[in-house]
C-alpha cells in the first residue's frame, strides 16, 4: 500500500519537473518510503510503549540512541512490520531494561566500562555500517561519523557512570550495546542485510 502510494506521488513529481532523471527519481521514491512509512510506524510504537506504561521511557531512549545510531549505522529490516519489531526492540526494550534491570554502585561502573569497551571495538571494526541503499563510499565521510560514533558513545557512558538516575544510565548501557549489536556482521548476516561500502567497492 505504501509503496503504491509513493510509485503514484513520484510519477507525479517526475510530471512535474521533466528535468528529474531514473537515478534522481528513485532517491525521491525511498525519501517517500521512509517519510510516509516511518510516520505510521512511529504512532504504533509510541502507542505499544504507551500501553506498556514506558512512554515517556521510550522517547528518552530515543534521544539517547539515535545519536549514536546516526552516525553508527546498523542493519534496516526489509519489512515494515520488521522494522517495527526492530524499533520496539531497540527503544522500547532498552527503556524496559534500563527500568527493570537496576545497575549501581560498582556493578554499574564495571558492566559500563566492559560494554564501552566491547562498542569501541565494535565501532573500530565496523562504523559506519552502511546499507545497500545508503552506501557510504567517501573515506573522509566514514571517518567522520566514526569518529563521531566514538565520541557520542564515550560521552554517553561517561554521563552513565557519573549520573545517579539508574533508569538513565540502563537505558544508555543497554540500548548503546543493542544499537552496537546492529552494526556487527553477525546481525547484518541474521537479518540478510550487506554492507553498501564492501558491494560498491568491490564492483
């Protein structure tokens, strides 16, 4: 149905505006794609996560991951019924884990250096995870955002060690190493997904 949608209001744009090529026209059909899908998608998740008492929960969670996920990269799911188990996940099930899961005094300290060190790794070895659609081929660009990637995460844990609300330093333990999970090669394998830079690079 989204599909059909965005195919009707690309054909109408490209009526409009003669000049736009097939390359041209298949960036403005994915732009649709994600603008006209992710807005359903994003009702429905704050409505589960409403309805699971973790609202306001989730949005902090968002605020916190997607930062780091924007310039990390991770695995996009191929369904959008997929995307938004990925999303409940990723947002909701690290506000649920920051919530139910308490982590303090050392315990804190010591599982936020592990899970640090074990994303740095990850970031070193594989950000940005770029995707098929979204290749990142500039070498200055991939630096950037890895070095981006790097710098968001470490500020993050360290205002996780430092803060005493124990909600907000699990939310940013357990939803940094979910959103690090993503960009493995082990999640791009599960989840059928290609790192654009490595298809591109070798054509």
């Amino acid at each position: 149905m989204i599909d059909k949608i965005c195919t009707k209001l690309t054909e109408k744009i490209r009526k409009q505006n003669p000049e736009i090529d097939d390359e041209r026209a298949e960036i403005i059909m994915y732009g649709l794609q994600i603008l006209i899908g992710e807005l359903p998608k994003g009702i429905i998740i704050l409505a589960i996560a409403y309805f699971l008492g973790i609202f306001k929960l989730t949005l902090l969670a968002v605020l916190i991951i997607a930062p780091y996920r924007c310039v990390s990269g991770g695995v996009h799911m191929k369904t959008h019924i997929g995307c938004i188990i990925y999303t409940l996940i990723l947002y909701s099930g690290s506000a649920l884990l920051g919530k139910y899961f308490i982590l303090e005094g050392n315990v804190k300290i010591i599982s936020a250096i592990i899970v640090w060190a074990f994303c740095m790794i990850m970031i070193k070895i594989y950000a940005p995870a770029d995707t098929e659609n979204f290749p990142i081929l500039r070498k200055k660009e991939r630096l950037q955002k890895q070095i981006f990637s790097y710098i968001i995460l470490t500020l993050e844990f360290l205002i996780a060690i430092i803060i005493s609300n124990t909600t907000i330093s699990g939310i940013i333990i357990f939803g940094d190493l979910i959103q690090t999970l993503t960009i493995t090669r082990f999640a791009y394998n599960i989840t059928k997904n290609k790192y654009g830079h490595e298809i591109y690079a070798s054509n």
